[in-house]
C-alpha cells in the first residue's frame, strides 16, 4: 500500500484501464448469447435475414470489444510503465543518498536486483491488477449470471465445480507463495557473482581462478535453477487440474442439455447448450486468471517489501542546512571514530589536529593505521563517532552535504572512471570546464601526452572503470579530474601508486605551482611522495603520535625514523 502513491500522478490512465477493460468483457459476455441466437432461431428457423443481421451485429460487437481491448492495454501500459519509473527513480536516488555502510549491507548485487527484477515483478502486478483483476472478476460474475439465465439446471454444474477448483488453487498457490522469496534471494547471489567477476576480471585472470570462479557462479545459478523449478513444479500442477475440471464441466453441460432435449424441454435448445459451453469455459478460464493474480501477488508482496526496506531506510549522514562558500581551516578536536558496527574497534583515538587554509599537508602511517578513515571524516562519508570535525569553527554536522562536498575533490585509492569520452570523465565535477581548462588539467596531472597520443584525443572512448587505460594513466586521469574541479580542498588518498618518482615529482611541483591556496592533503605510505609537504602528521593505529616537517620527523619521531628508514636502501628511498 505504501506504494500507491506513485499511481496518484497517473490515476486517470489508471481509472480509464477498467473501464475500457469492462467494456470488452461485457462485449464478450453478450457474443455467446447472440451466436445461441443465430443457431435456434436462424440455422433451426431456417431465418437467414436474422442470421445476416445477428451476425452483423456479432461483427460490430467484436470491433467494439477489440477497441476497448485495445485502449485497456494502452492505458494500463502508460500507468504501469510510468509507476515503475517513478518508483526505479525513487529507489535509486535514495541508494545514492545511503552511507557506504548502508550500501556495503544491502550488497551490490541485491541493489541491481531490487532495481531492476524486484520493480519489474512490481509493475507487472500493476498491470494485472488494472487489467486481469476487473476481467477475471467480471468474467466469473458475469458468465454465472448468463449462464443461469440460459437454465437454472446449469447451476448444477456450477455448485461441484467451482469449489473444487477454488480449493485446489489455493493449496497450491500457498504453498509456492513463500519460495517466491526464496527466489528472489538466490537471484540476489547470482547477481553478486557475475557483479564480482565481470569488476575484478583482470584478478581472476590473474590468478588463474577462472575454473574456480566459474564453478562458485554455477552453483549459484544451480540454486536459483532448483529453486526455480520447485516454484514451477508446484505451479504446474494447477494447470492439469483446472483443465480436468473445465472438460469434466463441458461433458456435464452436453449431458444435461442433451437430457432436456431429449425430454423435448421447452426452454432448452442446441444454442443454449453451445452458449452454456462458452460461459463455463469463461467462469472457470477466470479461475485460472485469479491462480495467476495470486502468483503476481505473492511475488510482487515480496518485492515490494525488498523495495520498501530501500525507501525506508534512513540516511545515516542528514545534510545539515548551512551552506558554505568555502572551506578553510579544518579542525580534529578529541575526534574518536569507529565503524558502525564495530563499537569496540576504534579506527581514531582522541585526535586534535587543525589543517590551515591553503596548507600542503601529509598524512603518513601504515596500512590500516586509520589514514583513509580520517579523510573519511571530512568528506563527511561517515560522522565521527565522538569529539568535533569544525569547518572554519563550525560543526561539519551544520553544513549543507551538498555545499560541502562541492568544495572537496577527492582522488579515491582505488580509481573509478566511467564509460565514455575522456573530456566526459574529466568533466565529471565541472561540467562547464572548457577544453583549454582540461588541457591545463592534464599537464598539471602529467596526462596530456597520452590523450594527446589517443586516436581521438579528449574525445576518446574510455571502456567502462577505464579497462582500456593502465594503472598509471587512470591514476592520472583521476588526478586530472579532481583539479578541474577547482576545489578549495584536494585530497590524494595513496592515488599517486601507480607512478614512478620522477612522473609523481614533475606532477606535485606543477600541482603547487598552479594551484596556490588550495589545501591539499595527502595521504600515503611512502616518505618519497610526500618529504617536501608543509607538515606531515603520522598516524599509528589510530594516535597521532608525531606532527612535523621531514626533517623534524626524523630527529623528534622514532615511528617517522622506523618508516624512513625501512624505506631507504643505500640513501636511496623505495616504495614501501
């Protein structure tokens, strides 16, 4: 019910479904009636001017109910199609506003089933429900009240049969319904599989784990299949019955019309006989509608309780309501952080640190010393956990998400570039840069030469996550992205892994040359990417234990020493 509202918008295409829908049916209710007619009172009465004329007016019926038909699917398309996309857009932006945390527990492959199979299987019982619903209903009213106005005799017929079709349909409906769930759930696995393997392609060749990764997809396609077939299985099991039933029904009308034929009845004729026959195939066909409604329904209730967890979930991060004109000086005061999730495992201890305006700043530690999580923070993808994150003195928790973000530009550790031209992923945060603007941001990011060596050049194809570009020139795509942003903040997270030295060297020297003012902070692992930085805070296991220019460090901070000195081979620094 909770998703109705997303029919308000198209409730005349949704009102005009039945009722043009009722006007076939009704047409179809009449033409038994009509052809009785044309055998008792034309062929028997040997009237060929009421044969000529019924058969006229069967003919006009069946343009009307064929145009009705035709107006009822178009109208239900509309709804239908309309809702879903309402609904999908709905989904989706709210995903996009969801933590990572949020993200990581629904996991990929269940968001792209939710978003694709889930509102599929949801605007298809739209579509039955303003369609099948009011036919099958009026098909199974209708035909029991024609049927018995041919001979109450036929009511016979009608009393065993009915019941033991209804009975049989909700045995077995009830007892699919609750793998439909279960179905969903396994598609849910077959879509993390094939997401994992098609993104982490070049691992698994890499490792030689094809035939492992095939036969982990297989099994996972084997339970789908299985449960599949116990849904169709059971399923199946109707169609034979309510076949049975129906010829069994058919057989009894013959019989008894037959009989009161032969009794010479004065209200039973072969017309009516014919006429009972296509009423107790329409009453008992719109049985076998209403199995298939409850199938839509089962499997729709348990989509839209998968779509409804979506849009019930609230953000975790709530944007607040200042906007900012930029960002300067940033402040850790008494920060500790930790996962949700993880309460007991605190990522940052009691952190004070202050970042000046226009700073080029480090932030040095070993791998899951908490340095990412720490530019987690300003980012303000997770909240800190206790103590205050200020913006030029203000709470981060007071400024507008939006306002925030759009003065930080962020070079992820893992690089993500996107299927299109080059200028397209270049303009990713500044879609009105101009092409002597992305020029300059590529030579500051060392990635000119190579788009300029592109058949195409800032027009070239970048296959999607940049499969056609190496390690390097993603990195410095990346890069080059960030900066035409034009951000007061730039943050380079370990993205500089890629390069050699001398290519990293030539890259920060033209980045501080022409971007004076920015602050820029970098976090990194090896003391060669960042030695001539302004400051360099060190982190270990969460403590800031050490705050510093390069030199300074080496004389005050042992943890700084241990680190340098790891990393340098004969006076010569190598990459940790």
């Amino acid at each position: 019910m909770k998703l109705v509202k997303y029919l308000k918008p198209y409730w005349f295409f949704a009102v005009m479904t039945p009722l043009t829908m009722i006007g076939e049916v009704l047409i179809d209710l009449i033409l038994p009636t009509l052809m009785s007619k044309i055998v008792d009172e034309g062929v028997l009465g040997h009237n060929f001017e009421l044969i000529l004329r019924t058969g006229l007016m069967m003919l006009g019926c069946a343009v009307i109910g064929g145009i009705c038909g035709v107006g009822s699917s178009a109208f239900s398309g509309a709804t239908s199609h309309s809702f879903s996309r309402d609904l999908r857009n709905d989904a989706f932006s709210k995903v996009m506003d969801l933590s990572f945390q949020q993200t990581d527990k629904f996991t990929t492959g269940s968001l792209v089933t939710r978003m694709t199979t889930d509102i599929n299987l949801i605007q298809q019982f739209v579509d039955l429900v303003l369609r099948i619903f009011v036919r099958s209903f009026m098909m199974f009213a209708g035909g029991i009240i024609m049927m018995l106005r041919l001979n109450i005799d036929f009511g016979i017929v009608l009393v065993i049969a009915l019941p033991i079709e209804l009975i049989a349909m909700f045995i077995i409906v009830g007892k699919a319904s609750p793998l439909f769930k279960t179905l969903q759930k396994k598609l849910d696995k077959v879509n993390s599989v094939v997401q994992e393997n098609v993104s982490g392609a070049r691992v698994v060749k890499a490792y030689v784990r094809e035939d492992f990764e095939t036969k982990r997809f297989s099994k996972a396609n084997d339970d789908l299949t299985q449960t599949a077939l116990k849904v169709q299985k059971t399923m199946a099991i109707l169609g034979p019955i309510l076949t049975i039933v129906l010829n069994i029904s058919v057989v009894a009308i013959i019989f008894i019309g037959g009989e009161k034929i032969q009794a010479q009845a004065s209200d039973m004729k072969i017309g009516s006989i014919m006429a009972a026959i296509t009423y107790i195939t329409q009453i008992l066909h719109s049985i076998t509608m209403v199995s298939m409604m409850f199938q839509s329904i089962t499997r729709a209730k348990a989509s839209a309780e998968r779509i409804n967890e979506i849009l019930e979930t609230e953000p975790e991060i709530i944007s607040g309501k200042d906007k900012i004109d930029s960002i300067g000086e940033i402040e850790f005061e008494n920060v500790d952080f930790y996962y949700p999730g993880f309460e007991g495992k605190t990522v940052i201890n009691n952190l004070n640190l202050k970042i000046k305006k226009g700073e080029n700043i480090a932030i040095l530690g070993s791998t899951g010393s908490g340095k990412t999580s720490l530019i987690n923070l300003i980012a303000r993808f997770y909240d800190v956990s206790s103590g205050t994150l200020k913006i030029d003195g203000k709470d981060i928790r007071e400024i507008d998400l939006n306002s925030l973000r759009d003065k930080i530009s962020i070079v992820m550790q893992k690089t993500e570039l996107f299927s299109g031209t080059v200028s397209s992923n270049l303009r990713w945060g500044n879609e009105e840069a101009s092409e002597d603007e992305m020029k300059k941001a590529a030579e500051i990011a060392e990635a000119f030469e190579f788009i300029d060596n592109m058949p195409d050049k800032f027009e070239g194809y970048v296959a999607e996550k940049g499969a056609s570009l190496s390690g390097g020139q993603k990195q410095r795509m990346s890069i080059a992205r960030s900066i035409l942003k034009k951000p007061d903040v730039l943050i380079f997270d370990d993205s500089t892994s890629a390069l050699d030295l001398s290519t990293e060297a030539r890259l920060r020297r033209k980045l501080f040359e022409s971007m004076k003012g920015t602050t820029v902070i970098t976090i990194a692992q090896r003391i060669a990417s960042i030695k001539n930085c302004d400051r360099i805070a060190v982190i270990d296991d969460g403590n800031l234990v050490a705050i510093g220019t390069h030199d300074e460090l080496l004389e005050t901070s042992e943890v700084y020493r241990d680190i340098y000195e790891s990393q340098t081979k004969k006076g010569d620094v190598v990459n940790a």
